[in-house]
C-alpha cells in the first residue's frame, strides 16, 4: 500500500499487522519523514513500514503498484485541480481492483445543518493552509473524473464526523 502524508505511519503500523501480507510506503514531506521514520522504528515495523521522502502533488506515483491507496487527512491542505490531478496520478498507480481511500472530516453539503466539526475545520484550514474541508459528494467528483468505481464510505464511532471515502480502480 501507498500512505500518502502518512506521517507517524500508526495507519500504516496498524494495517499491516493486521495484514501480515501487507507491506506500506510512507510517503512523505522531506521535513517530516526523520521524525515520522523514528515513531516506524519505535514499533518494530520498520522492515515493512517504511517512509520515501518526497511531495504527493509532483512525484511520479508509478504504474500499477498498489493495491491500496489512503490519504487521511492531507486533501483539506489541497485545491480541487490538486486533488483531480492528484486522484488521477492515484488511479494510474493502483493495480486493477485496487482500492482508493481518502480518509477526512466531512463537511455538509449544505450550510446550517448541525455541521459544526466539519464548518470549523473548514474555517480552520482556509485561514492556515491552502484550502477547506470537503463534501462527500466533492471527494466523491474527483474520484470519480479519474475513473474510480463508489464504494461504500466506512464511518467510525469514535470519531463521529470522519469518515474513510473509498473508490476501486
Ligand atoms: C494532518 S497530517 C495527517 C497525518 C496522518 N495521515 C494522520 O491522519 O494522522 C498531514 C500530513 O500531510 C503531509 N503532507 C502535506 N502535504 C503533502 C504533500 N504535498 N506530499 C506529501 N505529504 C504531504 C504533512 O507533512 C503532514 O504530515
């Protein structure tokens, strides 16, 4: 599988030892992958979790690779052409069958409707990063364009307004 701004790797960690099958790359900002590798190690998972510095909007993501994809938590840093862009490069990447998964606070796709996480977050990233929080239905529109299949969205009790949108190759 590829982890895109997976960071800590705990994601990764936790799929794989689940997975004995299952080996992850990390891939990562340059800044974040000394700290990020060192928590890996700390786990004993360092032979099949392991971290490629790089940035996710311009590296080559390759052919065919994958059999999974997650981003969890990163497309509120990106802009929709980003994330069109970036789901596409993803869809190339994967083998047939493989499995897109894009894990995030989900905002409402209409306003006034009990929202507050999702509005907050929004707010939040607008005023420190490049972006917002996104709809279902918006994740949903650059899977799609890049030729994804819907798959069921996976939420978790407890943490009640994310939720893990997946696509298939
Ligand atoms: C909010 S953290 C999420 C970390 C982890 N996935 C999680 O859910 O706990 C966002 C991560 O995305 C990484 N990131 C941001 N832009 C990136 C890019 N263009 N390429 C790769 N990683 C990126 C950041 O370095 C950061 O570690």
């Amino acid at each position: 599988m590829l982890d895109i701004g997976g960071s800590h790797g705990l994601y990764s960690i936790e799929l794989c030892r689940k997975n004995p099958a299952l080996s992850s790359t990390i891939l990562e900002l340059p800044g974040a992958v000394d700290e990020a590798s060192a928590i890996a190690a700390r786990e004993g998972m360092s032979d099949r979790v392991k971290h490629r510095s790089g940035n996710a909007l311009t590296d080559d993501l390759g052919e065919a690779l994958y059999d999974l994809v997650v981003i969890n938590n990163v497309v509120h840093h990106f802009t929709v052409p980003q994330n069109n862009e970036l789901a596409r490069r993803i869809h190339r990447a994967l083998k047939p069958g493989g499995l897109y998964g894009i894990g995030e606070f989900i905002r409402r796709d209409t306003p006034r409707t009990g929202d507050v996480i999702g509005a907050m977050g929004s707010l939040y990233f607008a005023l420190t990063s490049a972006s917002g929080t996104w709809s279902e239905a918006e994740i949903r529109g650059w899977q799609k364009q890049a030729g994804f299949k819907t798959e069921k969205a996976m939420a978790l009790m407890s943490l009640p307004g994310w939720k893990m949108v997946l696509a298939r190759k």
